[in-house]
C-alpha cells in the first residue's frame, strides 16, 4: 500500500511540473504556433518537390522566430536571406520516405512551443531512367482520372484492336503488351494513322499515360515514332518537365537532329551551340549549350548527346560542356587499334574531371596475356577495346578497394553508382531491366566475399551479374583492375546496366557428371582447401575415385574438376594442386559438410552449340556479345585444336563479340571456374 501511495505522490508531482510549464507559456507563442497550425495544418501532406515556410510570424508587439526541423537525414533545412526556410528533399527517392516536419516558435526570452505536421516524399517516378516495364507498373498504380507526371514512350506488341482503324478520323484503338507484362495491357486510344496495323505487330508509342475509369490507356491523339529514338523521346519529354531553374541531378544521354544552330561553332572556345529534335518529337526540342567540339557539325546532322539537362530560362537544354557522338548510337566503325588511336578514342570519351564517361556507352578494356578474344579468334598480349553504345540503356561504373577485408566500406559508393544507373536497392523487380558486370581482381581469393556485400546491396538475389576474375601471369601475384584511372590489386570494378533492351546471362560448363560423389569432410573455406574426403585424405581419395595412382591423378584435374550444388544447379570448383599433406587446394570455396560431384570433361564444341542456339532462343538479333572464358578452357581448347571451330560457331551467332580469358567465372551470387560465362544483348 505504501508503494501505491509513493507512486500516487510521484505521478502528482509530474502532472504539477507539465501543468506548470504549459502555464508559463505565454499567450502570444499559443498564438504564434497557432497561427503556424492554421497556415500548414491543411497543406498536402505529400512532398514531391523542395518547397519553403515562413522562417517568423508576428506576435504581441515583437516577431518570434519559427526553427524548422525534420526526422529524416534525406531531408536538409536551410534558412535564405530572404527569411523564408527551404525544405530540400530528395526528388530521386526509390521509395516512400515519411518524415515528420515540426516548426518550433520562439520568443526573445528563450520561451519556446512546437508542432508537428506528418509528410512524406512520394516514391519518384523518373520516365527518363525507368524501364518501359517500370513505366507500366506505376501507371497500373494510378488512380481514377490520374496521368503519369509526363508524356512518354512504351513499345510493345499489339494484343488487341478494340476499335478498327476509321479513315475518317485517321485513327485506330488497340491495345498493347509491354515485354512479358501480359496482364497488363496498355489501350491506345485513338492512335494516330494505323491503317495497316494487326494483332502481332510490334509499335512504339508515345503519349499520356493515364487511367480512364479503370483502363490504362494513351490518350486520344498518341502516335508511333521510330523505336530507335524512344529512350530519347522519353528523356526529352521528361525534361520538358523540370520548373524554371531546375536540372536533373543526373547525366542524361539524347539522339536527335540538328534542327538550329543558335552559335556557330568558335574556334576560340571550341565549343558550339546547337538546338536538337528527337525523330518524331521536334515539337520538345532541347538546346546543347556550348557543345565541346561541333567543328564539323551542320543543320541536319544525327547527334548522341551526353551531359547535364535544366531549364535556364525556360530553356530546355544541356548544360555547358556537354559532349556528342556524330550520328546515332546505334552506328558502329571498325578500325585497327593502335596507341594513337587508342588515346584518341579515350580522349574523346573522357569527362572534364578526366574521367571516363559510361552515360550510355559502355567502354571496358579486359587485357591480359593470354586468351583475349575477338572475332579473329582467341589473341595473346593484346588488348581488346570494346564499347557499346544504345540509346536505351544507361551504365554507371564504381571500383571496389580492399575488398578482401573490408568491401563494406564500398557501400555508400555502390548504391551511388546503382542510383545513377536507374537501378534502385531492394526493388524485386530490378532484375527485370538491370544488370552487373563484375571484373574481381584474382590476387586475395575475394570474389566470394566482394559478391556477397554486392548482394547484400541490392537485395535482390534474381538481380543479374556477370563476371570474370583478373589473373597473373608467371611467379608474381601482381594484377589489377581500373576504372576511371584507379585501379586497385585488391577489390572489383562493377558496372551497372540499366537497358530496355533484351539481355542474356548464362554459364556454359563443358563438363558432365560421372555419378560419383565425395563427401566433405574437412575444408578451410577461405583458403579454398580441403583437407579430407569421405574421412580421408582428399588427394588419395580423388585418385582412388579415379581408379589411378595419386601420381596420376596430379595430371588429370582440367578433365574431372568437382561440382558443387548450389541452388538447383552444379557449379564447377577447379583443382588448383595438391599438398604434401594430402590436401587438395582449388579455385573457389567448397564447405565443410557438403557433397561434391566428380566431374568429366564432355564434348566442347556440342556444348557450344547448345550455348549459342539457346542465346538465340532469347535474343534472336544479338547486337552485343561479351564472353569471359576460363583460361584453363582456352589452354584446354588449343590443346584439343578446336579453338577455331568455337570462335566460327561464335561469328555465326554474333555480329560482333568480344571477351578474355580469366581466372575464374562469376554467374549470380556464385563464383566457379572452368566454365564460360556469356553477356549478349540485342532485340
């Protein structure tokens, strides 16, 4: 009873403390920070864009300053000379970001009250970086009578023509399916022209995307363009977007015709001022602001631009500096690659911060010393040059440093260059019109590990990556890989891929199963040893499995590598030797506990065909090929003679291809060996 009563007089003496502070709240701040809740109580509490509030309000005779203050470290607060406070938030938020914004009122004698008001930052939908996929999905989220923030494009096959084409009024109605989004159809209202349209046929759209009494559908008065030109289309109309004074906080990349030119090109500055139309589009035509180079430039002319877009003025235009290919991505030259050239192909594609710009062309040198390939077929101490340029698709590059101890602290940098590329971290569909590229660096035995945190990123483990491990050469661990001029001996350089186009990743692995399997008994993970099998040890029991002396089998592990199972399917684990105490070292991590498959080199060549058809079932028009085989496959190939065979089967299923050999295979999340890891992108 006595601790009932304590508590009692406690309570008392805590509801007499509030009580008195709200007491000796003057009568002006209730005021004051009523005055607050009445200008802000009724405001929307959605926040797509920056906005501003009153940094005072009058009072009783004296002005009481107002401090702003939000719960979210994506959100800045910044007081201007004018009085007024900015509330910065982040226009480019993948997701839904809540916050709460509370306003603190404040008398000359240090009395102060507060409210708070509940926000958020809607989810931004960028039509000029999301997928056509993305695009559909969001409009599916719209409400009854909403449009998407922007006209934009969507290619897809025509599923239906609920309206046949009237020569009238020149117009027809079908509806379309956007990639494998079947259930979700998008209706064509009144489609401009299409007298010769018919259900399979393959158009372009562009138009406003809204909801009409539950149909989503392009409004009245959308028309076809040239798919080639729809990426652009859609960054252009997008940009048509930005309010006086704002630019995108990203480089985009447009493919249009020189339709003026406001500044003839100065050979004192070097530079050229040009107005560009997207075929189709020359309606919404954007300004290159003193365009580096344009010597050679003329009305007419077919421009890749790459730089910064904002509206100056009401000027829709990239912002000075911004860089151009002449003609359309798609066009390609061969020339024979020498120093001079070398430097001024480099040059070109180098930013004034000296680095190398991948905003929609994707250049990578994988060099080594033996195995680069190309369409002459497999080269020694060369360097294969490649790049890929695509108005549809979008990459960004990072390097990883300290990768085998420490590949977190990479994180920030990761998600940056994600970002950038389009792609957002914990999006489940992100795999859907996305990718990566890893080069690891072969020295510290990091792919597993420089993997891991990659997954742990982007949250996403049907999210695409393809890779291929930098080996060395002779007694000297030494090797590294670069980007943008940084290179690092320990850690990876990614590329990030974000593309409308069709894209392919797959492992070839020439071995087959034996039937025989081995027990893991003891292993040393991180070292990639494995000490025992089936309760002995590792080298006596491969030979034994075998049927040969240990002699033997020392000469026999290119053909019988082990194969792991790892989520469904096999993955290969090459032997790299045998120690004198038995123990078995390899190329990758096996674990302790596990089952292994003895494998058995089968038929290179029909495997290549079953690779190569099963590419084209996918990507019928491949455009773009990259190929990163095992150096013990290149060696094994020259052996067996059948090097020319595999690199004529790959000039008849690819218009050009490229690649090197490496020192391991990344597919996934999984790093194995000895197998051919593929990258083919087309239509």
């Amino acid at each position: 009873m006595k601790k009932i009563i304590a508590l009692l007089l406690a309570l008392c003496m805590v509801l007499s403390v509030s009580s008195f502070a709200l007491a000796d709240e003057t009568q002006a701040l209730k005021d004051a920070r009523s005055y607050i809740n009445l200008m802000y109580k009724n405001k929307p509490a959605s926040t797509p864009k920056d906005y501003e509030l009153v940094g005072s309000v009058p009072g009783d005779g004296e002005t009481y300053t107002v401090e702003w203050t939000t719960d979210s470290d994506t959100i800045t607060v910044t007081r201007l000379e004018s009085g007024m406070v900015k509330i910065d938030v982040n226009e480019d938020n993948p997701k839904v970001v809540e916050y709460k914004l509370t306003a603190t009122v404040k008398d000359a004698a240090g009395n102060e009250s507060s409210i708070s008001f509940d926000r958020f930052v809607p989810a931004a939908i960028n039509l000029d970086i999301m997928s056509e996929e993305e695009i559909v999905a969001v409009a599916y989220t719209l409400e009854d009578g909403a449009t998407l923030p922007a006209p934009t494009v969507l290619t897809g096959k025509i599923v239906a023509i609920p309206s046949a084409y009237s020569e009238q009024y020149d117009n027809i109605t079908v509806n379309i399916q956007v990639g494998d989004l079947a259930d979700m159809p998008v209706q064509c209202y009144r489609l401009v022209g299409g007298s010769s349209l018919q259900v399979g046929d393959e158009i372009t759209v562009l138009g406003t995307i809204k909801n009409y009494k539950g149909t989503i559908e392009f409004d009245k008065g959308c028309y076809t363009i040239d798919p080639e030109f729809a990426q652009s289309a859609r960054v252009a109309l997008y940009a048509y977007t930005l309010e006086e004074g704002a630019g995108m906080s990203r480089e985009s990349t447009i493919t249009g015709v020189i339709l003026a030119i406001p500044s003839a090109y100065s050979a004192d500055y070097g530079n050229i001022t040009v107005n560009i139309g997207v075929p189709g589009l020359y309606e919404y035509p954007v300004q290159c602001y003193r365009l580096a180079g344009g010597e050679d430039l003329a009305e007419g002319d077919t421009i890749t631009v790459t730089g910064t877009i904002k509206n100056y003025k009401g000027t829709i235009e990239f912002d000075k500096g911004c860089t151009y290919v002449k003609g359309a991505p798609a066009a390609e030259a061969e020339a024979e690659l020498t120093a001079e050239n070398l430097e001024t192909l480099l040059g070109s594609l180098t930013n004034e911060n000296g680095e190398i710009d991948l905003n929609g062309l994707m250049s990578m040198i994988p060099a080594g010393e033996n195995g680069e390939i190309d369409l002459n077929g497999f080269q020694n101490d060369s360097v294969v040059l490649t790049t890929m340029s695509d108005s549809r698709t979008r990459v960004k590059g990072v390097l990883v440093e300290n990768g085998s101890k420490y590949p977190v602290v990479n994180k920030g940098d990761i998600e940056q260059a994600l970002s950038s590329a389009g792609i957002s971290c914990g999006d489940p569909n992100s795999h859907r019109s996305a990718f990566a590229i890893a080069f690891i660096n072969g020295v510290f035995n990091a792919e597993e590990t420089i993997l891991s945190n990659f997954y742990s990123i982007i949250q996403n483990d049907k999210f695409a990556l393809a890779g291929g491990t930098a080996g060395f050469t002779g007694n000297e661990a030494k090797t590294f890989v670069s980007y943008n001029g940084k290179t690092t001996q320990d850690g990876a350089a990614f590329l990030f891929v974000k593309t409308s186009c069709k894209f392919d990743i797959r492992q070839e692995d020439i071995f087959n199963p034996s039937g025989k399997t081995l027990y893991v008994t003891q292993s040393d993970t991180i070292n990639r040893t494995i000490r025992s099998l089936n309760g002995q040890s590792a080298k006596s029991v491969y030979a034994r499995t075998l049927g040969v002396s240990e002699t033997q089998a020392e000469g026999m592990t290119f053909e019988n590598p082990f194969g792991r199972h790892i989520n469904g399917s096999i993955h290969i684990a090459a032997l790299a030797g045998f120690g004198t105490d038995g123990s078995c070292s390899l190329f990758a991590r096996v674990v302790p506990n596990s089952t292994l498959e003895l494998m058995h080199i089968g038929d290179p060549v029909q495997k290549c065909d079953e690779t190569c058809s099963g590419i084209k079932s996918v990507i019928p028009s491949p455009k773009f090929a990259l190929l990163m085989t095992c150096i013990t496959r290149t060696l094994a190939f020259a052996r067996m003679n059948i090097g020319g065979t595999i690199i004529k089967k790959y000039q008849q299923t690819f218009p050009t291809f490229c690649g090197f050999s490496c020192y391991g295979e990344q597919i996934g999340r999984v790093h194995c060996n000895q197998t051919l890891v593929s990258l083919v992108m087309g239509d």
